[in-house]
C-alpha cells in the first residue's frame, strides 16, 4: 500500500467495541481527514483540525445529517473528538453547531501528538492544544 492513514490504537483497543456504527464512521473520517494528511512532511506533522460539512461527512459515511449530527454529539460527549469553529472555540452542543457554516473537527488525547483537549472552565469550554 503505499498511502496510509495511521489510526491510533486507541480507536480499536478502547472505542472499537463501545461506539455505536455511526459515531464509529464519523471518527473514522475524523481521523483519516487529519492525521491521513501530512502537512510538514520534513517533521512529519499532521493535521490538527480539518474542516468538514455536513454534505461531505454525508458523503464519506453513507449517514443522514440527524445520524451525523448524533454521532457528533456522542463522540464529544465521550471525549473523543473536538468540533471548533473558526477561531477555535468548542461548539459542544447541536444548538451550538447549527448556527457555524464551518465546523472544525479534530482528536482529543493525552498521548497524542495531533491532539487537543477540551476542558471545561466554569461555564465555557477551552481547547488545550
């Protein structure tokens, strides 16, 4: 093969048996979308955060915009995935996320070097890079 995407062992060690079909269709473009691209290929840094709309996650997983929009919300929920809008603030909510045209997805991990934590501050949400 000689394109690869590296998944992390947490997607088949951790999430594989608990996420529901379309959660896991969504993590999986999530993942191929930004660590499937290298964007320095000297230090072999990947993407952080890629922009998706709900037509190309629709596209990409066969899913109704109510089936992704659930699937979102449970892998935020579980901590597993950050949507942000442009200049990086965590839209949590399906409320939330309705009113940005451009949402922003990316991982959350410790161990990862392509993530980001989400940690909340009171009443706002943060994103730790």
């Amino acid at each position: 093969m000689r394109y690869t995407t590296p998944v992390p062992n947490e997607v088949f060690d951790v999430y594989l048996r608990d996420l529901k079909p379309g959660e896991l269709k969504v993590l999986l473009v999530v993942v191929r979308q930004t660590l499937g691209y290298l964007i320095d290929k000297k230090n072999k840094q990947r993407r952080k955060r890629v922009w998706l709309s709900q037509v190309r996650l629709s596209q990409l997983t066969g899913l109704s915009r109510k089936a992704i929009s659930q699937a979102i919300t449970g892998l935020i929920n579980r901590n597993i995935i950050t949507v942000t809008d442009e200049k990086g603030n965590p839209l949590m909510t399906p409320n939330q996320r309705k009113y940005h045209h451009k949402l922003f997805f990316g991982l959350v991990g410790k161990s990862s070097t392509h993530s980001v934590q989400i940690v909340k501050k009171g009443n706002k949400y943060c994103v730790i890079r």
